[in-house]
C-alpha cells in the first residue's frame, strides 16, 4: 500500500482523483484491511495544515483526540476524552470517529455546537451540514462553530461488549446569530449569574442504543419549561433512564452556565 501524505489543498485533491482512499488514524480500518487486503493507494491528512488546526471554533479532522484542550468548548472537549483507551485517543482523529465510526462519540457535541463541515472533493473544498457528510461519507477537512455561552457532556457507564454507553450533549447558545451575540449574551448571563434568559437557546443531542437524537429549546428563565419544550420534539422518544439523564444535564447546565 502506497500512503500519501499531501501537504496543501490541491496536492490532496490530487490524490483524491487518482483514488487514493482517506484513513483517519486507521484504528477503525486496520482490522479489516488485513482480512480483505489492502488497498493500492491510501491518504492521511496528518501533514495538511488545513486538517490540524485546534481553536475555539475550529477543530481539524486530523486531529488526534488526545490533542483536544481547552481551546475549544467544553462539550468537544469531554466527548473526546472519553473515546476508548489512552492508545486509542493518542491514534484515533476527528474525522475517523465523526466520519468513520458507527459509535461517533464526538457527534453528539458537534451537534449541540451546531458545526458546520468543511469537506474536501475532487473538484474542491466546500462547506456543508453534518448530515449531509455522514450520508456521503465525505472527506472531512475541519468543524466550524459558534462559541457558546456553556457546555457539557457526560458518557454513562456500561457493561464491555454491551450496548453502547448513553452520551448527553447540551450546549446553550445565544439566540442572536448576527454580530457578537454570543459574547452579548455571555456577559449577560454572568452578570445575572444563570444563563438561561431571554435570548438564549438550548441545544442538546443524545446518543441512546446507537441512534442520535437532537432537539433544541428556547430559553426564558423556566427549566421545567425547557424541559418540556424537548421532550415535546424528537426527545420524547428517548427510554426513561436517557431522559433522567437529560433532565440531570439540562438543569445543571442552565443553573450554573459559568461552572461549565
């Protein structure tokens, strides 16, 4: 196997029209590789500047997980400290887990981020919705976002060999997407000391039994509210024990938004 390690845009694109194939760490890929064989041409990112940047909204697909700090929200930051083993995050890459991973731990954080997908194609880079990425397997190149007021993320416990572990993800964002109204929102909410005001939104996502639920609520100072507001959409569907979870998430999150 010929591996190509492109180190600008267009050397990528290159590799990409003569069919070479992207791994991420190839954690997800190896095993079947050595039962199937290998393919002919394969491509890291590793080396593409593009695909390495770590900052508070932004986050490369080749970046290893054990790389993800503090630059960047704590909801990302939590989902990846909780892939596999320490091996595993020193290997594993954004884009292999989002992308190329049935369990996708960081999905549910990018989700409540509401991140956008910088891909690469044969014809170029381009941005799209995450849905889109995961329906056509694209080339993940980076995660786009906005800064939120506060995040979290907690994985439950489970049995090795079980069913995958529940994820809660929530995020609180500013309702003003224009200009800063995050960081208007942010003082705000630090002055009043809850963030769960007027002109805040809530988005939170769930991982249940290999399936990703996502809802999101406005905000107006009443958590039962909030809480019904989700459970009346697409959370509402969720088994009793991911909704207890959700509710333990949701309010602590909107009581105290400085302490996350």
């Amino acid at each position: 196997m010929l591996l190509r390690l492109p180190t600008s845009v267009s050397e990528a694109q290159e590799y990409l029209t003569q069919g070479a194939v992207p791994i991420g760490g190839a954690t997800l890929v190896w095993a079947t590789w050595q039962r199937d064989g290998f393919p002919d041409h394969a491509m890291s990112l590793r080396d593409l500047p593009e695909a390495n940047t770590i900052e508070p909204e932004a986050l490369g697909a080749a970046v290893v997980l054990n790389r993800i700090d503090d630059r960047v929200p704590e909801v990302l930051r939590r989902a990846a400290s909780t892939v596999g083993t320490g091996a595993v995050r020193r290997t594993a890459t954004v884009g292999g887990n989002i992308v190329g991973s049935t369990l996708r731990c960081l999905l549910p954080a990018a989700l409540v981020l509401d991140a956008r997908a910088v891909i690469l194609e044969p014809e170029g880079v381009t941005e799209t919705d995450l849905a889109e990425v995961l329906a056509k397997r694209h080339l993940l190149l980076s995660l786009r976002w906005r800064t939120p007021i506060a995040s979290n993320y907690v994985k439950a416990a489970a049995a090795p060999g079980g069913p995958s572990p529940l994820v809660v993800a929530a995020a609180l964002h500013s309702a003003d997407s224009d200009g800063d109204g995050n960081a208007n929102a942010n003082a705000n909410a630090n002055a009043n000391g809850n963030g769960n005001g007027n002109g805040t939104l809530l988005r939170v996502a769930v991982r249940s039994e290999d399936e990703v639920f996502s809802e999101n609520a406005a905000c107006h100072g009443d958590t039962d509210a909030t809480l019904r507001a989700l459970r009346d959409g697409s959370l509402g569907r969720l088994p009793a024990p991911a909704w207890e979870l959700v509710g333990r998430q949701v309010t602590g999150l909107l009581a105290h938004p400085a302490d996350h």
